[in-house]
C-alpha cells in the first residue's frame, strides 16, 4: 500500500473517530509522523481532489477519495485477518501496521482468497479497537 | 503506522518470508485444484500445453517454498504447512468457469508473486540493518525466486496469445 493510501485510511479511521473533520494532531498520531509532513500530504491528496482541507477544521474525504479509502482498508483489513487466523500472530495489528508498506494489493487480494472476510468489510472496521469488529481470534501464536 | 517501504527487523523479515511460503503454496494449491475442477467436456479441450503449464507451475512453487523454507529455517521461525493451506484454498475455491479462466488466474499467480518478491527486494535494499540471515545469500535467492517468476508471467502470457 502507498503513502497516499495510507494517509486516506487514517483520514477516514479519524473522520468515523472524531465524527467530522480529521485534524492534523489525529493523524499525526495515526500515522506516527509530524504534523509538517501530515499538512505537506494533505496538500498533494488536495491537489488531486482526494481530500477537502478546511483550515482551523481539518481534512475530509471526497468522494473519489472515500471510494480509494475503502480500498486501502479492506487490503488492511486482509493482513490483519490474514496474519491472525492464517499465521495466528498475536499482535497482529502492530504487525499490519509495521507490513502495509510492503503488501501490494495485489497480493493483498490474492491473500483474501484463503481468509473469510464480511461482505460489509470495511464498514465493520473498529477505528478505536484498530481492526475488524467481527474477527473472531484464534487461540494460540504458533507462527510466532 | 508505519510509513516507508523498508523491512527493518528479522522479526518483519521473516513474517514477509512466511507471507511469501504461502503465495507460493496457494499457487501450487490453485493449480492443482484448476485440474481437478474442470468438468469432462472442458478437460478433454484442456490441452496438454495447459496442464504442463500448471503442473510446472505447482513444481516450481514446491521449489521456491523450499528455498525460502530454508531462509526462515535460519531465522529459527517455522512456516505454514501445505496442507493447512491447501484446506483454506479448498473451503473458499470457486473454479474458474473455462479454461481462459484457468489462464487468467495463473497469470494473476504469476504477477502476483512477482510484484510481491520485487516489492520484498526494494525493501529490503531500501534497509541498512543486519539480519541473522546472510544478506547477500537472501538476495541472491529473492533475485533468482523473482527471475523465474517473470518468466512464469512470460510463459502464461505466450500461451494465453496463441489461443487468442
């Protein structure tokens, strides 16, 4: 997954947390970098007509922007049910965010072909618990 | 979240490495379930070409699978077994309706595997640290795994033209 998925996921993970506007501070910390890189980004996805960018507010979705959202999360969401029911990881979810970069989604939907995921995948997602509010976790970590 | 595309740690190293095992053992399980599922009338139009295609294809999967099983061997982490992967593959196959459809998906078998490898290889270019695994031997072996897979994609797409 690119850089600009990864900001449209955390900008639509902030939009559901916070109920409106995403602010800068939010997906900082989402995204675990600066807010001088989280505004530089903001400013290119707005270029492209990705994001809506309000100041003293904060960025929304657009509905191209939302549509490529909802992508980046369901192949978020296949890594981290892959990696908690196929390889059993227990921290499946820091492992999902330290391999999104790497995992094309291309083999992202390769990976779904083996994985049993909700057909309303992403709206299931849990912004505050950070994955699917319907994975159902295996007991033990064996490819630990 | 971590943004950049580089493999930082052993730990992340041998998880895109196990994710790389069963790339492979979904290929192999993929085609030796194409064969098996296509009704008679379909099977006996299945030309040969198509079914040496296939089962070179699960061999060198097989082969590839070893090899990287040998990587995580000595990153003293274990892999997914075959036939766990193969009963995933079994409980959530929907055969492809004809035998272009057999083709199509070898193709994005190929393609996949490809891009993962050359993704895999970037990152960890793209890294400075030291893994317990040799460098130069874990390059050497993701440079050849992905040479073969683009001919792979070449082979697939040569035979899906002369049927065209």
């Amino acid at each position: 997954m690119n850089t600009a998925d990864q900001y449209l996921k955390a900008i639509y993970l902030a939009q559901r947390i916070e109920d409106g506007p995403a602010s800068t501070g939010t997906l900082a910390d989402l995204l675990e970098v600066s807010p001088a890189s989280v505004n530089e980004m903001i400013g290119k996805l707005e270029e492209q007509d990705l994001v809506d960018h309000e100041k003293y507010k904060g960025a929304s979705l657009t509905d191209e922007g939302l549509e490529r959202a909802h992508n980046a999360l369901q192949t978020y969401c296949i890594i981290e049910r892959f990696l908690a029911n196929v390889l059993e990881v227990e921290e499946f979810r820091d492992e999902a965010r330290a391999l999104e970069s790497v995992i094309d989604d291309t083999v992202a939907e390769r990976l779904d072909t083996i994985i049993d995921r909700p057909a309303q995948c992403p709206d299931c997602f849990d912004a505050e618990q950070d994955c699917c509010e319907l994975l159902e976790l295996e007991a033990g970590g064996r490819a630990d | 979240m971590s943004l950049g595309q580089r493999v930082s740690s052993d730990h992340q190293l041998t998880r895109l490495l196990q994710i790389g095992v069963v790339l492979e053992e979904l290929v192999e399980s993929r085609a030796a379930h194409h064969i098996e599922s296509l009704p008679p009338d379909e099977r006996a139009e299945f030309d040969e070409e198509v079914e040496e295609l296939l089962a070179e294809a699960a061999t060198e999967s097989a082969e590839h699978r070893e090899r990287l099983e040998a990587l995580i061997d000595d990153l003293e982490a274990e892999t997914v077994g075959y036939e766990e992967i193969n009963a995933l593959v079994d409980a959530q196959y929907g055969p492809p309706e004809d035998t272009d459809g057999v083709l199509y998906d070898q193709l994005a078998n190929e393609e996949t595997a490809y891009k993962f490898y050359d993704d895999l290889i970037e990152a960890i270019e793209a890294s400075e640290s030291e893994f317990a695994v040799d460098r130069e031997r874990l390059l050497e072996t993701l440079y050849g795994i992905r040479e073969e897979e683009k001919e792979g994609v070449e082979e697939v797409t040569e035979v899906m033209e002369q049927r065209a």
